[in-house]
C-alpha cells in the first residue's frame, strides 16, 4: 500500500504510524480505573461481555445463556480472541484490545493517503511532503481528537471507518480503470461491502447507493455491476441475515428494532444539528449535549457561511474539480444522505447519532 508514493512520503506515513501506535496503545497502559472510562463507552462493554462468552464456547450471549443479536457481528467476532488469550483476566483482555484500535487507525490512514493519491489529477511532488494532500489527510486522521474520540471507543467504529476507506480506495481505482477491470475485481468489491456490512449493518445503504449510481452512470453496463456487487455483499454478509431470522424471527437486530418504536423527531433533529455541528468543526470536540439547543444551530449557521465565503474566495470548487477526480465519491455522497434521514427520521437513539454519522465525517 505504500508503493505509490515517494521514499520522503513513505517516510512521513511510517513516521504517523508509529504515532498511531504510541498514542493508541498509550491508553492500555493507564489504571485499571481509568480504562473504564473515554475513550470506551458502556456500549463497549457489551460488546466485550458478548465477545468473552463466544471465547468460552457460550455463542453469541452477553450472560452466557441467552441469545443476542444487539451487536455488530464482526467486531464482535475480532475481539473474540483477545479474550481467549486473557483466559478469565477481563482487564488484561481489555488492554488488548487497543492493539486492534491501533491496527485499524494505522489501515485507515494508509487507506486514506492512497484514496488521495487515486483522486489526485495533478502531481504535487514539488510540494513539501508535510503539505502533500494524501499526507495531510493522513495526519488529521492521526493527530485530530474529534476523530480519535470516535474511531477508539471500543465499538465497531474504527473498524467500519477503515473498512469504508478501504471501500472508497477501491471503488476509486476500480472506477478509474473502468474499462479494463476483470469480473474478479468486482466480486471482491462486492465482497468487501459484505464485510463492510457485517461490520456495520447501516452499511446496506451504502451497497444500495452504489449499485443504483452504477446503473444511472453507466446503463447496460452498470446494471452488469450492480448485480455483481448486490450478489456478492448479499452472500458475504447472508450468514448474519440467516442467524438473525433463524433466532429472533426477523434479519432487523432486536436493538434496532426497539429504537425504532418511538421517534422524537424534535429531540433527533436537535441532536443531529449538535452532531453534524461538531462533525463540520473538524478540529473542535464539542462535550456530549449540555450546551443551549440553539448553540449547534448558530454553529451550523457559522460553519456554512464560513463554507461559502471560503469557496468563493478560493474558487474551491473549481480547484476540486481540477485537480481532483470526484465522481467516484458520489455514492458516498448519497450515502451520507441516507443515513442522516434515516436515523433523524425513523429511529430514537439520538445519543449514539456521533457514531452512526461518522462516515459522514470521512
């Protein structure tokens, strides 16, 4: 994944990948009390109570009894084995799990630098390598809180932030090489969004936006494709579908099911404009939800309207244009849409709204 770039930008990614891994791994290494603390949530903790008793040989149970779907299978499935190494040690065990944050982040920065690189029209050799696109992608994910906080809370979201990296990088370079690309390629992109799936089950959004830009881009062809992709995420991701149905009666986790009950679509809209104010902030944290509502609304207003000066200014989108390939993102795009709709409109859990916008923020 480093072969595309210079020996200086080589340099420079190594250089933020060993500051992932000292930053990362820092907080194993804090008091037992404070590793209950931020960045893990009390969602986290679920998760590794499920993952310890599937390492013990009790299923999918947060008891170690009774059944469970309320989790994201496949983070839940990557933990399993730390907690096999740990034995009984659930502290020891929790410590190790910051191996798997690190090892993401550093996936997600590799994966986002060449993103960058792919999107790229025009060579920036002549740069300094600090200030290089694909470079400072790669630090923001590094260094900046607001993505830390999120990407290492001990749920699923690392994971899934590097997975749709991973997704867009090679949706990028298979739509640049449209022409020429082989029927293997696309079963694995396919395959990838079912892993992508599994990771987060939202993600189905993301496969629908794909295939259905496909087909409006590119006709004939394209419906080829999204079949392709349809067929092969379904499959990839059909064992957590068929458990689902098998135990519960339904492929909607029990979870979702019951923050789909009830909806305050005032309460969701206010939380949402906190989330995608602090998300449109970038390099700002805003502390859970204790300030004023009318604070993220005024915060909007502020970042919009900087947007706009700031563009027109720049002329950005002609810049964007010119030296960047953007049409691969459109699905993206779409997809950002999607779930700000779907989790303001029809579900009521406006609290984890961080977590289920951040692919927004990417």
């Amino acid at each position: 994944m480093l072969g595309s770039f210079s020996t200086g930008e080589r340099r420079a990614l190594r250089i933020l990948m060993v500051i992932v891994v000292i930053s990362r791994l820092a907080l194993a290494f804090r008091p037992q009390w404070q590793l209950y603390t931020r960045p893990y949530n009390d969602d986290a903790f679920y998760i590794f109570s499920v993952s310890y008793h599937l390492a013990h040989g009790h299923g999918l149970s947060v008891d170690g009894v009774h059944p469970t779907n309320g989790i994201q299978p496949l983070v839940t499935v990557l933990y399993t084995p730390v907690f096999m190494i740990a034995g009984d040690d659930k502290v020891l065990a929790i410590r190790l799990t910051f191996i798997l944050n690190a090892l993401f982040d550093i996936l997600s920065i590799l994966f986002l630098a060449n993103l960058i690189r792919v999107l790229t029209r025009n060579s920036t050799e002549e740069k300094n390598i600090w200030l290089r696109p694909p470079i400072l992608g790669a630090v923001g994910w590094t260094a900046l809180y607001a993505i830390i906080v999120q990407t290492n809370n001990g749920l699923e979201t690392g994971l899934y932030s590097m997975l749709l990296l991973a997704v867009m990088y090679l949706y990028a370079k298979l739509q640049l090489k449209a022409q020429s690309s082989r029927l293997l390629e696309w079963i694995g992109f396919g395959s990838l969004l079912g892993v992508t799936v599994l990771a987060r089950i939202d993600a189905v959004f993301l496969v629908g936006c794909i295939t259905v830009i496909e087909v409006i881009r590119f006709r004939s062809e394209g419906i080829r494709r999204a079949f392709i992709i349809g067929i092969s995420s379904v499959a990839v991701s059909s064992v957590w579908w068929i458990y689902n149905y098998m135990l519960f009666g339904s492929i909607m986790p029990q979870s979702g099911m019951a923050e789909s009950l009830k909806n305050v679509l005032v309460e969701n809209i206010t939380r949402a404009s906190a989330v995608l104010s602090y998300i449109g902030g970038l390099f700002f944290f805003l502390p859970g939800y204790s300030v004023p509502a009318w604070i993220p609304y005024a915060w909007i207003a502020i970042l919009l309207s900087t947007i706009i000066v700031v563009t027109r200014r720049l002329h950005l989108i002609n810049n964007l244009r010119t030296n960047y390939q953007l049409a691969p993102l459109l699905p993206f795009a779409f997809f950002g849409v999607c779930l700000i709709i779907y989790y303001v409109f029809f579900f009521s859990a406006p609290h984890f709204l961080p977590r289920y916008f951040q692919p927004i923020r990417i």
